[in-house]
C-alpha cells in the first residue's frame, strides 16, 4: 500500500483559521499565514492548554 493510500487528500480538510482548503505544504493551514496567525494565538497566550489544579509550578 502507498503513503497516498494511507493518508486523505490535504483538500478533504478546512484550515482551522480562515476555513479554506488546506494545503499540503502548510497543513493543517492553508497558507503561511494562516499558520503564522495560529503561532502567534499560542505565543500571546489566547490559547491556552488547561492544566490540573493538582499540578505545581517549579519554584525556580
């Protein structure tokens, strides 16, 4: 069986920023800049992965 077998057509997702079809070289995203727009959501902290209240932060 071939990778092309394996793996769905890049076009068959949505980009999760603008909706386009995502493109095989940037995915999931459609473009450089819908994938620099996602960076820069993590790095500004709009998304946020919750932790648990039981975990500690290092005292360092």
């Amino acid at each position: 069986m071939t990778d092309q077998a394996r793996t769905p057509p890049a076009t068959a997702r949505a980009c999760p920023i603008c909706g386009k079809p995502a493109q095989q070289a940037f995915l999931p995203f459609c473009s450089s800049r819908c994938r620099d727009v996602d960076l820069n959501r993590w790095l500004s902290g709009r998304y946020v992965v919750p932790g648990r209240e039981d975990d500690v932060e290092d005292p360092e």
